[in-house]
C-alpha cells in the first residue's frame, strides 16, 4: 500500500520589483548624456576614494617589495623617444624650406627622402621586436602524449560504447574510464564485518532495516541507485558510529533521505521521512542525524554501487531485461546478507550476472566480460557459491519485501523462477 506523501504547498510570492516605464527609461537616457553634479545633497558624507585619488593616481609610484626597478629599458625608450622627435623636428624645419619658385630644392628632396626612410625604419623596429618576442614566447612544437596519458585502444570485438557516437548522455568516448575510475574508487570504501563493534544491534537487524528501506524505495517510487546509496551510507556510518537499537530506523530513513538529495530529481522531503517512521523521531533529530553521518562519511557520499556495475556489464553481453531484472534481484537480495557487505561492489554485481547467465542459459563469463570487468571467473567462484548458499536457505518470512516486489509481473515475476542447480553452476564455474 503506498505511503501517501506529504507536501507543504508554498504560496507564490509575486515580485516586487518595479517594471520600468517610459518615463523612467527618458530619464535613464537623459542622466548618461548630462554631466553628473559634484555637489553632494545637503547632509551627505563627502565622497572619497577607497585607496587614492583617481584622479591624481598618475602622479603616485607604487613600489612593490622584492622586485627590482630596471632603469636601463626606461632610459632606453625614453633615449628611443628623443631621437625619433629630434628627427621630426628636422623633418619639419627641412619641409618649410623651399626655393624662390615655391618648390623645395633637390638637396631637400633627397634629404626628406631618406629621413623618412630611417623614420619608417625607426618605426618598424618595434614592430620586429614584438614579433621576434612573441616568436621567442610562442609554444613549441606538438609534443607526443606520454604513453600514460595515451587514451586506452579497445579491441574492436570489445567495444560496446561506438552504438551510441551520436548520443551524448552515454559519454561513449570515455565511458569504460568512467567504470575504470569507479572500479579504482571502490577501494577506498572497503568495508569489514563492523557488527561486533554493535553492541546494542545484530545482523537480524540490519536486515529488518534493509527489508524496510526497499519499501520505502517502493512507495516513493525512488530509483534503484538511492536505495543502493542508502544502505551503503548506513553501513559506513554503523562501522564508525555505535548506535543503540532504537535510533537503527533514524539512521536508515536519514541515510535515504541523503542518498535522495544526490540520485533523485525531486527527492522527498523531511516530512515525509518523519511520516514513514510513524513520527517517532523529531524533525531536529533527523538534521542532527544526517549532520553526523555526513561527517563520519566526510561529505564523501560518492560510493561505487553494485547496481551501476550490473547495467554495465549487461550491456557488454546484450543482456535482455528479463536476464538483467533476474540479475537485479540477486543483488538486491544480497544486501541484507551481512557476509556480502564486504564484497566489492563490481565484483558482486559480476557474481549476480554470472549467475543470472546460467540460470537463462546463455553462456558463462565471456571475454568481453573479462576485459570490461577486470575479474577472471576464479575471482568470481567465492561470491557465486554464497549467493547460491543465501538463495537457497529457507525464506524468512520477515524478510519477504524484495521477494514480492520481483514476484511482480512489472519484474518479470524472477523470484518465482527454480534456482538454479548447484552442480550445473560449478561447471560454469569450472571453465
């Protein structure tokens, strides 16, 4: 039954800015062409500079400390400038003599040519001395890229993102160093069996909250990656933080609550947590909260994901959605198994598809999910047999949230599908 969610409507606020009138775009027109007035209105502060007076700034010399004045490029322009006006002005007094007849003399032609032949020399100069600095400045050639910074050649019967060159959302050009780069990433988020450092909570109640967080996901119809976020947030804190029984559920909706704010578009608000614990927790108790696990987790919530991983390497072997919902439900269940809490995220999710192969019969690990996943199938084999081992015990009838949501037609019904048989698994294995 979905938890019917709470908003707060909020009353549009109209703006109270003035919309400007003709009257006021006159006058805007007519203040830019008049000179402002200097005089200040009557019991006004003077006005001043911040610093100094701008308009006796080219009158200060700023000397900054540490660095040397060089007086030889001044003396040089300022030499450079005397010359060129000394030779203007005798441009200028050559140019005014003439002979009788009104015309200059031959001796003043071929004076005037040549001074202005030095002058446009004199001239260029400059000019020659910014091209040879900006040549002498200008980068060198095209080096080689160093062979680590080489972007990585796929073999063409691996590559799986040139399908999609046209479409800009699924980054085809560096989409397998996006999962490189995740896959490096989980390392820094290994987790062990933290449960003994609990004394008021066990492994049962981990997984009733896990159980009740995929309702939560249900009813709110959140993304699959929020939940995933959730429960890997709640599992860093509970490795660094003790917590007592009664404050498990505040952990587990807070956890939601921030893993919503980074995967979904609009994720709920905080009423709407508070109603799905039945209001026992107080508004300020679940700020606090989500204070504290953003600082044990230090404002670092960006956690590889099994699930991300599960659609990657489905594509890599264009799994069906059938294949890959199957696939989906052995992860999900996984997460209220406390001995997979340690497994990497990536390597979890190829245990899951490996197993969902075999169950469809469509082959077992292949090279190309070898290449795109980094794991042989010896790496596979520990993880598979203890899916396979939580798969098969016997269903606890606490626990049935993700059972139901797959044995849903909208899932392909997958959780009523027959295990699949352990030997035929160990042949797939064995390969």
């Amino acid at each position: 039954m979905p938890v019917p969610r709470r908003r707060n409507p909020i009353a549009a606020v109209g703006s109270k800015i003035p919309k400007p009138n003709a009257a006021t775009s006159e006058n805007q027109d007519e203040g830019s062409q008049a000179k402002r007035s200097t005089s200040p209105p009557h019991g006004a502060p003077k006005k001043r500079t911040a610093f100094i007076d701008i308009t006796n700034a080219h009158k200060v010399q700023i000397s900054i400390p540490g660095r040397k004045k060089d007086t030889s490029k001044k003396q040089a322009k300022k030499t450079s400038a005397a010359s060129v006006t000394t030779k203007n002005q005798a441009n200028l007094i050559k140019s005014s003599s003439v002979s009788s007849d009104g015309t200059p003399s031959e001796r003043d032609k071929t004076d005037t040519d040549e001074e202005r032949e030095e002058a446009q020399k004199d001239a260029a100069a400059p000019v020659e001395e910014l091209v040879a600095a900006a040549a002498a400045a200008a980068p060198p050639a095209v080096r080689e890229v160093p062979a680590h910074l080489q972007k990585q050649q796929i073999p063409e019967e691996f590559d799986i993102d040139s399908e999609n060159a046209e479409d800009c959302y699924m980054c085809p050009e560096y989409a397998k160093d996006i999962f490189d780069y995740l896959k490096k990433r989980e390392e820094k988020f290994v987790l062990s069996n933290y449960m003994p450092q609990q004394p008021s909570l066990n492994t049962e109640m981990r997984a009733i909250l896990i159980d009740w967080l995929v309702e939560v996901q249900e009813n709110f119809e959140l993304f699959h990656e929020t939940l995933y976020l959730a429960v890997k947030m709640t599992d860093h804190y509970l490795s660094q933080t003790p917590v007592h029984r009664e404050m498990l559920q505040l952990v587990g909706s807070t956890a939601m609550l921030i893993a919503s704010k980074f995967e979904e578009r609009s994720p709920p608000c905080v009423d709407d947590f508070l109603y799905i614990c039945d209001d026992a927790y107080k508004k300020e108790e679940l700020i606090s909260t989500e204070a504290n696990i953003l600082q044990a987790l230090r404002f670092d919530i960006n956690i590889p994901i099994p699930y991300r991983f599960l659609r990657r390497y489905a594509k890599c072997v264009s799994a069906g959605m059938d294949t890959l919902t199957l696939a989906r439900y052995f992860c999900e269940m996984s997460l209220m198994e406390m001995e997979l809490v340690t497994e990497r995220g990536s390597l979890l999710a190829s245990a899951c598809l490996l197993m969902a192969l075999v169950t469809k019969d469509l082959g077992g690990w292949s090279p190309i999910l070898q290449f795109h996943s980094g794991y042989q199938v010896s790496d596979l084999a520990p993880v598979v047999r203890k899916l396979h081992a939580m798969l098969s015990a016997p269903p606890d009838n606490k626990l049935r949230a993700v059972r139901n949501k797959y044995s849903h037609k909208v899932f392909f019904e997958v959780a009523s599908l027959p295990l699949v048989d352990i030997e035929l698994l160990e042949k797939a294995l064995s390969q």
